[in-house]
C-alpha cells in the first residue's frame, strides 16, 4: 500500500493511518495474555466433605463453584511490557491527538496537576482532626472562593463526584427552599428540547415533572413558548448558556426575570462555562445555582479517565440548603486564620463522602492558581477563536451562528454517524453525533482551547476529505482501525459475557 493517499493533506495523518492499516492488513493480531500462554496451575480443591478444607489448600466453598486447575498466563517482564506498549499503539487517546466531542470539553491537560496531587501531602485521611489537616481545609475554602468568583454564586460545596451529581444536588437545593418557604407544591422543571440528557434525568430523579421546551428558530429559548410553561408550578428552569448548539441567549436577562417572577429558580449547566471563563458569570445573568464541571473546565479528565467532580454554587438565599459539612474560616486570629467544617441550618444532608473527590479537586485549584484571573480569560478567549476558525474550515454546512466555543455542523446527505467512522481512518477522532436533534445529521464539535493551528487544519482537513466521499466508502469505515466496525445492535441485544480463545469453537 502507499504510505500517503491522494487525499491527505498532512503527512502525519498519512503516517497514523499506516500504522493502523498494518496492523489489520498484515493480519497482525494482539493475542490476549491468556492467549499468548497458557500454563495450567494446580491450585487445590476439596475433597467433597462439609469440613474446612482451607488449611490443607482446599476451598471452603462447595464443589460446583471450585475448580482443581486454572490456567494463567506465565510470561517475562518484555513480553509483558511489548504487549501493553503494543495495546497503547493501538488505541487514541488524548495524548494522542485531538478529541473535537462537541458538550464534553475532551480537553489536554497540563500534566503538572497530576504531579501536584502525586505529591505525599495531597494523601490525607479524611478522618483526621480537623486540627491536622488546616492546609487541606485551607485549600477547599480557598477552591469554594475560586469557584464563587469565576459563577458569581455567594456559596459553593465541593461535595458531588460528577457534573450529574452536581445537577442532582442542585435540584434536591432547589426542592428544599421551595419546601421551605411553603411551597412544595412545585412540581415542574422546564428544560430546553436540546438540553443535555442529564438535566432530564436529575430533575426526574429528584421527584419533579419535566416540561420539556422547544427552540425558536434561531437556535435559543423560545420566549413565548417559555411564558406558555411556566405557573406558580413551575420550581425551575434548567439551561445551559451558551447552549448545546454554541449559541449564547441574548435575552437570559429577560428569561430570568420571567422564572424569577413565578417564583422559580433558574438553574445554570456548567457543561459549557469553557465560552465564559472570565468574560461573563452565570450569577450576574440572574442564575441562582449552578454546578461546576470541573472535570472539564479545570483540568482533570473527563469520561473514561476520570474520577470527576462537580461542585455546586448558590446565591445566598439557597445558602443554608448546602450539603453538609462545608469549610469555613473559624475566625481564631486574623493573622493565622484557622478553618473548619460545619453544617449549613437547613442542609440536604451529605451527598458524598467526606467533601468530594478530593484529589479532582486538588487539581482544578491548581490549574484555577496556574492561570490566575489572565489566563482564564485566554483560555475562553482561545476556547471560542478554535471554534470559529475550524468551522471556517471545513465545508459541511453551520447552520446556526455567531457560536462561541462549540459548533453544530450538518451532515447533509450523508450519514453521521458513518463520517465519524471514517474520520478515525485519518488518524483523528470524530466529533459528537446525531445530537441535539434539531440539527439533522448532526456533527456537534468542540475543538477545545488547548489546541493550535496545525491541529486544527489537520482536523479540517479530515472533515473535508470525509465530506467528499461516496456513500459506499463511509459505509465500510472504519477500514484502518485495529477494531473494525461492529454490529452495535447485536452487541447490545445479545452480548458475549464471557471470553474465549481465538478460534475456539464454542458459543
């Protein structure tokens, strides 16, 4: 085979296919450990009786659940560390290239925050007093304070593991004031048609109805659409601004004010506070709580490579319905300013242990105290010019614009979900598909702050080759992969649950 197509336009894109198409072409397969050897080991059982055999290296369990042999795979440390540098070579990750998933902020991160929370004093046992653990407290209150100030919220708590904790803690907030104040009979969330799935999810988990709300046709909140939902039981309007189409709502102002005066909150998604770092705060749009995504915008990992985190802010009013504990100062000395835990008056309880995941949190402060106030702003700043200039770039059809830092481009004739596969046949990862709905054949992409020119233009580069080929060709892609595709409906339906050797003739 050639090692460069016709149509690449970079040649490292050229190089990365080669190196996949070898794999499958050469009929190269990486066998499993078990696969590569299999060396039978007696490991004793019983002899049947009802005594306790764990003494003589039987097993106590009964026979039906025991077996005499097992074979493990009995290998030298270089096989094992040329089949798992063989597996990384197979397979994209972030530190392979760009991961353009438009709503996921599938972002490089700078590896020092993993050396930060590596170093022994970041390993701190959770129940020791809080008189010997002053600098760990000391740094969630400076990171509540942090977040306050990027949200405009008066309040944070560093408790729920995930931005969907997040969203949940922010409804059961919400349910407890309106409780509060008398007015349980709320039972209404309003949430945008192209909202994030988990907004549904959490407003239904938290007890309430969900009104689901269409777009205009620009893309944002349709005014008179959102006047029709809402009523006195109307709890909460859920929305994410800029919203899942990259597009910021001109009128937040006025739809605050429109929650706000039938007595709802107005609750923020920080899936997209990547558009805002330092330009604009949800608190000064008239959000009441919001959840941070700290897994996204402060640099820890996101999906697969988690643990995450998602801290949730509040004005003042929703203050006292916190999780429990909090970190306050203790107001000892003003020279040497102690800290503590306590519980806000009308707290929903603990929602996670001990106050989050703590080493997630490490990291956000220090990539929030890396970049300080400048450097925030230049990561949004960054952030929306990547956007807008890949989408320049590439020649499948934006519908919807001025977008900030994510855009929603259309497919047309052809079959997204076929582009993204044939996209990792240019050695680049594809974009989020088929979602929001209300871009047919959708191709959702967030390039992400962190990347440069030359990485853009490659990306631009694989779009439009993809966009230039026939139906046929996008129907058998992926083609230089190491996994082929599969039959995703099969594999959901009807799994194999359990492995077995390569030509093996069992089902």
């Amino acid at each position: 085979m050639s090692d460069r197509d016709e149509n690449d336009a970079d040649p490292r894109a050229a190089q990365v296919r080669y190196d996949q198409a070898r794999y499958v072409e050469n009929g190269e397969y990486e066998p499993l450990l078990s696969e590569k050897d299999q060396t039978r080991v007696e490991i004793g059982g019983g002899d049947g009786d009802d005594g306790d055999d764990s003494a003589d290296g039987g097993s106590p369990l009964p026979d039906d659940l025991t077996r005499d042999s097992l074979e493990l795979p009995e290998l030298s440390e270089p096989e094992l560390a040329r089949h798992y540098t063989r597996l990384s070579q197979m397979i994209y990750g972030i530190d392979s290239g760009p991961y353009p998933l438009g709503s996921c902020t599938m972002k490089y991160n700078p590896k020092f925050t993993e050396d930060v929370a590596a170093l022994p004093k970041a390993a701190v046992h959770p129940d020791r007093s809080e008189r010997s653990t002053q600098g760990t407290l000391e740094l969630m209150y400076r990171l509540q304070d942090y977040l306050g100030r990027i949200g405009g919220m008066d309040a944070v708590t560093l408790q729920p593991p995930a931005g969907a904790a997040g969203e949940f803690v922010g409804i059961r907030v919400a349910a407890a004031y309106h409780e509060h104040n008398g007015e349980g009979h709320r039972d209404e969330v309003i949430i945008p048609e192209s909202a994030h799935g988990t907004n549904f999810a959490s407003a239904a988990l938290g007890g309430y109805d969900v009104v689901s709300l269409p777009s205009d046709d620009g893309g944002r909140v349709d005014l008179e659409a959102l006047e029709a939902a809402l009523s006195e039981n109307t709890a909460a309007l859920m929305l994410t601004n800029p919203n899942t189409l990259g597009l910021f709502e001109r009128d937040i102002e006025e739809i605050a004010e429109m929650v706000h005066d039938v007595g709802g909150l107005l609750y923020y998604d920080g899936a997209n506070l990547n558009a805002l770092l330092g330009r604009a705060r949800p608190g000064d749009m008239g959000f009441d709580v919001m959840h941070y995504n700290v897994h996204k915008t402060f640099a820890t990992p996101h999906g697969g490579g988690g643990p995450g985190a998602g801290p949730v802010g509040v004005v003042d009013e929703l203050a006292p319905f916190l999780p429990a504990p909090r970190v306050r100062e203790n107001g000892e000395s003003e020279s040497e300013p102690g800290y503590e835990l306590f519980d806000p008056e009308h707290t929903i309880g603990k929602v996670h242990g001990y106050q989050g995941n703590w080493l997630v949190l490490v990291k956000a402060f220090a990539y929030i105290a890396r970049l300080g106030d400048e450097g925030l702003t230049d990561a949004s700043a960054t952030a929306v010019l990547n956007a807008n200039y890949l989408a320049s770039r590439i020649e499948y059809e934006v519908p919807y614009e001025p977008f900030h830092h994510e855009f929603v481009a259309s497919a047309g004739g052809q079959d997204a979900a076929d582009v993204a596969k044939r996209m990792l046949d240019y050695g680049v990862h594809p974009p989020t598909t088929k979602w929001p709905e209300i871009v047919p054949e959708a191709l959702m992409t967030e390039p992400t702050e962190v990347e440069g020119k030359g990485t853009l233009d490659r990306l631009a580069a694989a779009f439009n080759a993809v966009a230039g080929e026939d139906d046929e060709t996008l129907a058998d892609a992926p083609e230089r992969t190491t996994a082929r595709r599969i039959d995703q409906t099969s594999a959901a339906r009807s799994p194999r649950l359990s492995w077995q050797a390569l030509g093996s003739d069992e089902e």
